[in-house]
C-alpha cells in the first residue's frame, strides 16, 4: 500500500472548491483603505491564507505590493493577514 501525500491542501481541497472559475477581474480587483472584506479562500497557493480564516470578514488595513493586510477578529484577538486580492471579496454595506 502506498502512503498518502500529507501536502498543504491535503484533506482540504473538497472545502474549498468554488462553483465558478477564477477570472481576470479576479485576480487584478483593487481595494481602498479601510474597505470591509471576505476572505473567501480558493484553491490556488498565491497569497492564500489559512484554511482556517475562510468566511471571515476583516478590514483592509493597507496594500503590501500586490496583495493586501487585511486585520481580521479570532476569538478575542485581532489578526493582521497578509492576503492576495484573488482570496477576498467585497462587502457591501
């Protein structure tokens, strides 16, 4: 019997499947300072925070090169991701 590969997205993949596939706006949608985000983690490395953050909602704090600080709440504690924009969404008010 051959043993399973333990990789990053190992056991993860099915949670993470979108119904829809990724387009260019995807990957090159800009956001403003302050804005309110989803991450909504796809299955694709570039930039990809934890498994753990997907549906959660933070604020854009600035924009490291390509990708985004985005501070989000877990638990009582604040936590500052360093985010693709592939990986997040718009929230509108």
């Amino acid at each position: 019997m051959v043993k399973s590969s333990r990789g990053f997205l190992s056991g993860r993949t099915r949670n993470l499947k979108h119904k829809r596939k990724l387009t260019v706006s995807d990957m090159v949608r800009t956001f403003e300072v302050g804005n309110k985000v989803l991450v909504s983690v796809k299955p694709i490395r570039d930039g990809m925070p934890s498994p753990r953050y997907n549906g959660r909602h933070g604020t854009i704090l600035k924009k490291q090169g390509a990708a985004y600080i985005v501070e989000v709440k877990d638990g009582k504690a604040r936590k500052r991701l360093v985010i693709s924009p592939i990986h997040l969404t718009g929230v509108t008010q």
